[in-house]
C-alpha cells in the first residue's frame, strides 16, 4: 500500500495552495457574503483550476473529473475561506450531470465555460418541504406540444442568483427528471434565502410555468436520480475533504494559541488536560484524513461502487471536524469566541458540513444497509 500521493497530486496540492494564498486577503470578508466575492472569483478563474470539474474533451484535465484531485483541493481551499471552497465544489456539483447526461450541444454550450470559471453551475434538488426525502419532490416537469414545461420552487439552492444555469430536478410521469434551467429563461424567479450561521451564497427559487426546449432536458427521461446520485458518487468524498481541510486550520490556531499563551506559569499546550484535546484533535483528523483518502482513490476507480466509502469518509470527516474545531475554540478560551475571528469563522463554517450531502443520520442508513446486504 502507498500511503504517499503520487507527484501530480502533490503538484495540485501547490496549485491550490497558490490560490489560498491570493484568496487570503479578503477571505474573512469573502466569507460572510451572501452574494459571490468578485476578488474570489476572479483568483478562481485564474488559477485555471475549476478545469478540475470538467471532462478533457471540454477543457478539464482529466478524462473524467478526479475526485481525489477534487478532494485535495477542497481540503487546501477550505483551510482559507469557505467562499472559495463553495465556488470551487459548485462548479463540479453543479455541472457533473451534464458531463455525464448531456447532449453534445449541451456540452460543448457549458462546460468549456464551467472549466474557465465564465459560467457558474448549481444543482437544484431540495424544497420547503422536501430535503432528505428527495423522491417527495413536488416541482413538476412535463411535455407538451412544443416542448417541456417546469412548474414548482426550490429552497437553500447553492449560488441560486449567481450561476449562470442551474442543473433541476423534478418529478415526472411518476418518475424522476432533470433538466437544465439557463438563469435568464422567463418565468424562473430567484430571491435571497435568509443567511444562516455561516453566510453562503444561497437562493430560493421559483419556476412559474416555465417553458423549455425538448432539448432541454438531461439524460433519458425518469431516470433522473441515476444523474443526482452519479453526481453524489463523484462529489460526496469532497465535502469529506473540505472538512479535513477546515478542522486542520482549527488544530493551528489552536496550536499557535497554546504554544505562547502562558497560564499557570506555563503555556497552555504544556497543561496535561490542553496536551490531551491537541493529541486528540490531531489524531482524529489523521483517522479522518486516511479515510478521506482512501474512499477518493477507490471513486477514482470507480465512483459509484465508492459511494459506501464516500459516505463513511463523509460521515467521519465532518463529524470530527465539529468535536475538533470545538476543542479548539475551548482550549483558546476567550479569545475563541471573537466574532469573525479566524477560529470563530471555523465553528461556526463546520456546522453546515453535518447536513447538506446526506446528513450524518441519514448517511448512517446507508451505510448500515450496504455493510447489513453484504453481509447476507
Ligand atoms: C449551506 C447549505 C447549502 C445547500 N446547498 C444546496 C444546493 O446547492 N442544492 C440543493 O438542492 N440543496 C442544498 N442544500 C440543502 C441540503 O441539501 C438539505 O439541507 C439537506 O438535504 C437536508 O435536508 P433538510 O435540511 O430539509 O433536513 P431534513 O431532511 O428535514 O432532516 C432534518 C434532520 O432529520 C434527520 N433525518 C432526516 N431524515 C432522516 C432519516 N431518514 N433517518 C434518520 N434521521 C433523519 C437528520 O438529523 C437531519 O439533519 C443546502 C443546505 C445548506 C445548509
């Protein structure tokens, strides 16, 4: 077994540190916008590495987009800012149905686009009443004489009012469809979703009566969550990633934190109970980090049979970022606690992680009910 990564990924590893570097100026304001940083956007764009979510055939890099390159990446930019890291993910979120669903017009439209960060991607699954339980979907797609009609709303929609189109999925036929909504078609609304803890670029959206081109539509009609989880099976792992990336910021401000601050007559990493949360926090990010690791390099093999893996790595890794970078904030006492503080940002940034992708509980399911069909 290699537990090192081969030079190319190392190499990726520099390129996105560059990235977090420009980006680190502004990434505490970047971070509590509701609307996209241009300063980020424009570092995006110029690293050339939103090429990452596409295939070579449409400006990627890769065949297919990697997802332990992804991963990687994820994990360097969510130590700076979580702005940067959304617009990043999104790009392949948003985007992956049309790389493995859509029509060559639909293609070679988007995704040279996507792979220069000109066009910005968004996935639009969730509703007011229907999160998890993703096949309660009530917005409706449907034929007509002259094409296809999209009626129903969608809520906590990822760049909803920035991306350029947005990836729908909607029931119909009592099946399952998705369709790609261009942001100036006529009759889609988009306003603000309040902002949450940790601000995020977040819309509701409305599609009143919309018409749409038979062209429009992505993959065979009812078969539209074999796109939503084919996404899934590419992506999850990342989120895996971004929180190795963020509890690995935490555990150095904790660090920098206990190393000078003297109490006791000695400093706070010196104090056997403060030793004991650094030894443990690092440990566990290591165990995460591994798994991390390990369920990319099995999606690169093969996406869909890693999904089990994914799920694992995303269940450990963003609930061990939550235990760790609340220990941090505990061992920096006080000074934890400042809002907007690189710390503060982090608490509060982690909590999210725990839901959106599959929540904790629900991802559990899964994987019980893969290890228990098995095992018969
Ligand atoms: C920052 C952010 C960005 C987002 N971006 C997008 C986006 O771009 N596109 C999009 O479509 N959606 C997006 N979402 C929505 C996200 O996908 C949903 O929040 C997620 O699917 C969970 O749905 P819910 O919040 O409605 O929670 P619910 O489904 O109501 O679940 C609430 C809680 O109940 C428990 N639970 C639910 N089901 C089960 C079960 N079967 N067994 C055991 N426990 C269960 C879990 O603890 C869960 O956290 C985003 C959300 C956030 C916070």
């Amino acid at each position: 077994m290699n537990f090192d990564l081969d030079p190319a990924y190392k190499a990726l590893q520099a390129e996105a540190r560059e990235l977090a570097r420009t980006v680190g100026p502004f990434a505490a304001a970047a971070d509590e916008m509701s609307e996209v940083h241009p300063g980020v956007l424009a570092a995006l764009r110029k690293s050339g590495l939103s090429s990452l979510m596409v295939p070579a055939a449409y400006g990627g890099r890769n065949e297919q987009p990697d997802p332990l390159a992804i991963c990687l990446v994820r994990e360097v930019l969510m130590g700076t800012s979580s702005h940067l890291d959304s617009l990043f993910a999104l790009q392949g979120i948003g985007s992956y149905a049309i790389s493995v669903g859509g029509s060559e017009e639909q293609r070679s439209t988007w995704l040279p686009r996507v792979a220069r960060a000109e066009s910005l991607a968004a996935l639009a699954l969730t509703e007011e009443d229907v999160g998890s339980d993703l096949k309660r979907v009530a917005t409706e797609l449907t034929e007509t004489a002259d094409g296809l009609r999209l009626h129903g709303s969608k809520s906590f929609i990822s760049n909803a009012g920035a991306a350029d189109f947005y990836i729908v999925f909607a029931k119909e036929a009592g099946a399952y469809s998705v369709v790609l909504v261009p942001a100036n078609t006529k009759g889609v609304s988009i306003s603000p979703t309040p902002v949450i803890m940790a601000p995020h670029v977040l819309g509701e959206m409305v599609f009143n009566n919309v018409t749409l081109p038979a062209s429009a539509r992505l993959g065979t009609p009812g078969r539209g969550l074999d796109l939503v989880f084919a996404t899934l099976a590419v992506f999850r792992v990342s989120v895996a990633g971004a929180a190795c990336g963020l509890a690995r910021a935490a555990l150095e401000e904790a660090v920098r934190h206990t190393r000078t601050r003297v109490q006791f007559g000695r400093p706070l990493a010196k104090l056997g109970p403060v030793a004991q949360m650094l030894a443990d926090c690092w440990t566990e990010l290591e165990m995460a980090q591994l798994l991390t690791y390990r369920a990319a390099s099995y999606a690169v093999a093969d996406p869909a049979a890693a999904l089990p893996h994914s799920s694992m790595a995303k269940l450990a890794a963003t609930e061990a970022a939550s235990k760790i970078v609340d220990r941090c904030v505990q061992m920096m006492g006080r000074f934890g606690l400042i809002r907007n503080s690189k710390i503060e940002r982090l608490y509060r940034q982690a909590r999210p992680m725990r839901i959106y992708e599959g929540a904790s509980e629900v991802l559990r399911l899964g994987i019980a009910k893969q290890l228990t069909e098995e095992v018969r």
